[in-house]
C-alpha cells in the first residue's frame, strides 16, 4: 500500500496514517530524536498498522528532500506540512496520491 494512499485515507484495506502523526513523526526523525525503526514504530502504533516495505521506500525518498542549512530544512519541513494538509481536505489539485507527490517532488 503506497505512503500517500494512506496519508489520504483512499484505500479501505489498511489504516489511514494521521497526517498530523505523520508530520510529528517526520519532525522528530529530522532533528534526530527518532531512528527510523523508532519512527516506524511509532507510525504503527499510532495508525494500527506497520508500514509496508513500499512505504517506508516513499518516506525515505521523501526525507532525502530534507537538505542544506537548518533554515532550507525548515523551509521543507513547512512546504511538506502545508502540502500534506491540503491533501487530507482533500483539496483540488491535492486530492490524489499522485498529486500530492507532484507537489512534494516525490
């Protein structure tokens, strides 16, 4: 199941991730609060469901956008946030995995 279908909650076969959670989680990970097994778990326990293979795939690629000096890292970080949260109002131009994924040049 693909990370963006489940931050958009389209598919009914496994849990919606909060994009919230989601958001928190990529946070802490950043500033080196998390390992990514810690961010894994924690997403898991959070949406009562591990994150497949492929999706952990999509978080790293998302992550390595996360470059340069603190100040771009925060930039980023807002971009990803603002971008996500239009995608769970499910807003035009948001409302799709493969949109968001545009938007978040992913």
């Amino acid at each position: 199941m693909p990370l963006y279908d489940r931050l958009l909650g389209t598919s009914e076969q496994v849990a919606k991730i909060s994009v919230h959670a989601f958001q928190a989680t990529l946070g802490e990970f950043a500033r080196g609060r998390l390992t990514g097994a810690q961010a894994q778990s924690l997403l898991a326990s959070i949406s009562g469901s591990p994150l497949a293979p492929d999706e952990v795939t999509e978080a790293q690629t998302l992550l390595a956008t996360f470059t340069g000096s603190a100040t771009a890292k925060l930039a980023r970080a807002t971009e990803v946030d603002h971008v996500l949260l239009l995608a769970e109002g499910r807003a035009p131009g948001y409302d799709t995995p493969a949109a968001v994924k545009t938007r978040l040049g992913v």
